[in-house]
DNA sequence: ATCTGTGAAATGATTCACAGCC
DNA sequence: GGCTGTGAATCATTTCACAGAT
C-alpha cells in the first residue's frame, strides 16, 4: 500500500511480471508458482515472493498464483488499468518511429499530440496529426489531458525541451536524448539510449578477437 | 585489472563518464573533479572515485582528473578504441530505424549487415545494404567479423533469432524484442524495451488526476 | 507434498571520513 | 585549500530457511 518505501528496484520489476503473467494468460494457465514464473524470467522465486509481498498476498500456500488475479493486482498497481497519453516532441527520423511503433498503442500508452521547436516541421501531418509548435504545449497538455513526454531531439537541445515539458505540467519524460538530464524530485525521467548499452557491453567482449 | 571482480552496476556507469568527458573535452576543458562530474550526472563525487578506483588510480590529488586522459582510459577500458560491428536481425518498421539512426554510428558502432526471416523483405535495399536472408548469417558474420547481434522482430520470433546469433558465433545481443530472452552464460545481452520504462513509471505517476 | 510469505542472515552497493598528496 | 583514493561504516538488496496454509 504505502508505496514510498517500496524499493525501486521492486518496482522496475513489476513489469516483467506482468508482461509474464500476460504471456501465460495467452496460453490459458490458471495458476503459476513463484518457481515457474522466476524460470520463465530468470531469477529466484524467493526474489518474486519477495517482491510480490511489498504490495500484499496474492498467493495460496501450495498452489501457487491465480494468473489473472495477480495480473490485474499487479496491473492496478502500476496503474496500467487505464490509458495514458502522452506528447511527443521532435519529429525527426526517430520521433517518427516512436509515433509509428505499436508497441506503446498495445500497452495502453496513447501518444496524442506530437510538437517540433523547428519551424519548417510545425503544420507536417505525422500520422493522424499536425506537428504543433511548442507555443501551443501549454494548452495542449491541458485540453488532451497528457501527463507523459517524450523525447526525441537532438542532445543539445533535450534539457531544454524537458524543461519546457517541466514547467507545462507534464510529469513523466520518457527521454530518448544521450543525455543525463535534470529534473525536479517530483518527475520521472526514464531513458533510452541503446549506445549507452552498447559500450557497457562491449567491456564484456573487449577481449575478443 | 581484473575485470571479473569489477561489480556490474559499475561497468553500466562507465558509459556515461565517457559521455560527460565527451561533453566536457568538447567544452575544452582540460582539468574535471569528482566534484564537478558528479553535478554533471548527478552522482556522489564519492561514487565516481569509487567507480574509477576498480580501474586506477586516474587523478591527481588537489587537482582532480586529467579530462583527455581519463577519457582514453575509459575508452580503453569499455572497449570503445575500436570499432564494433553489428547486425541487424529484423527490418520492419523499427529495424529501419534502427538502421538509419545515426547515433550508433557517431560511436563507433557499425551495422555492416540486414537480415530477416520473411522471404518478401530479402533482396530489398535498406540504406547502402541488401537484406539477406537467415541462411547467409553464418557465412556473414564470419566474413564481416561481427560480433554483435542487433534483433528487432515480434516477440514471437525472438528467442529463435536469438538462438540462431548465438549458434553463429555471436557474443553480444542488443534485444529491442519484448521478452526475457534466454541467453547461455558467456553471451551478454542488453535489452531496450521503453513500454517496460513508461509501466514502471506510471507506478509513481498512477495517483494524478 | 507443495508452495507462499517473511523474519533473519548474507551479500552487495553506496557513502563517509580521513590520510596523503599537490 | 582542494582533491583523490580507500578502508570502514552504513544502507540496500538478495537469498536462506522455515512456519504455516492447502
């Protein structure tokens, strides 16, 4: 219940729960044990248990979990048991692939609106709508209700536009920009940045050929 | 030295000194403290000096660390003096831009080859290169010297295009496919999966509005 | 017999705090 | 005065191991 003293490692878990839970669910399994979830994602079941217990008991001693059931526990928990919108700026190369990905759609995740500080993309249709001018943010995040941003500029400019989002009520930045941006305490910031992975990995295959 | 004892939340962070000396050597700074990097990533500068201390000893006492210096070091470090070549498994809509964004590129990772398992993409140009097919993997990866894996098709698919890059004499994967994969010990895997980041997010968003 | 939920133990990561050097 | 490098201390996370439920 009292989510501030759940660690965030819990919490970034979460997901892989449910995309697991989704999985079996597809395959009509009724009930799974911490064992069989924790082979499906590799990790221990006591870890699961473990976590599964910050948010309650949603288990039964010798069976296991009720697959749906602790679906739609987990679901409610991340408040994935309803839309969210979000707002894209930057309609370059990649931010046109993030409008174009269905993976967001499936997952409830609707981007609404899509904006570009570059004049000559401002008025382009992407999709279903305009390239709006970041003078119309304000407005916008208020009448379609978004409360996620995403990123997609260059890295020069991204503090900047996450500043903008900041200030204009948005809460959650999903960054796709090489950059360690700043945000207040109260937002969260999630960021993608495969190169990043990259360099990490090769530490791990350096010794290679 | 020894690279086995290096704790692995460490490794993940070298990336982003790299990143920030980057930034800073651009910015012609010649001298940077813990300090100054630690605001800059919003890190402890304890943590830093903790991080490069698995490494070396790369600072100067009273001074702080010498920026073009330290960067080379990590370079070294991480594997990045040289250039790592990669291919693409997978090039629908996000393997196109994949292959077309540049940030991989500007690092020194080069994606020298395409595949995919459909028989309607392959023949087909994708930027400078055809797509090939899932029997020519072997021969290619041999011939081209790639090391990393790069797979961008349906979840359904991915554990066996996994499987068959790891067969083929791959060492590192860059999975963009929503699963847990399954990869043998030896073989490091990354995973970029931004539906995981919003779901996590929306845990600290789901009590606005 | 099987599996959860959970304190306690063990392990791992971060931060402190200071000696030593510039 | 300023800063690094690093053991020691603290804090966080994972794993163990078992009581209790079915």
């Amino acid at each position: 219940m009292d989510s501030v003293e759940v660690p965030e490692v819990v919490v970034l878990r979460l997901p892989l729960y449910v995309r697991a839970l989704s999985q079996l669910m597809s395959e009509s399994a009724e009930v799974v044990s911490s064992q069989q979830l924790g082979s499906l994602l590799q990790m221990t079941p006591a870890q699961i248990r473990k976590d599964l217990s910050y948010f309650g008991r949603f288990g039964k001693q010798g069976r296991g979990y009720n697959v749906r059931f602790l679906l739609n526990e987990l679901q409610e928990i991340l408040g994935l048991d309803r839309e969210w919108r979000a707002c894209l700026v930057g309609v370059g190369r990649l931010g046109r692939a993030i409008i174009n990905y269905p993976g967001f759609h499936r997952d409830n995740f609707r981007i609404v609106a899509a904006f570009d500080g570059d004049q000559s993309q401002v008025g382009n249709k992407i999709g279903a709508f305009d390239v709006q001018p970041m003078s119309e943010l304000s407005e916008t995040v208020c009448d379609k209700k978004i409360t996620i941003g995403i990123v997609a500029v260059p890295a020069q400019q991204a503090q900047n536009v996450i500043n903008e989002l900041v200030e204009n009520n948005i809460k959650g930045i999903l960054n796709y920009a090489p950059v360690a941006a700043n945000v207040p305490m109260n937002i969260v910031i999630r960021n993608i940045d495969p190169v990043l992975s990259l360099q990490s990995m090769t530490f791990y295959l350096r010794h290679l050929t």
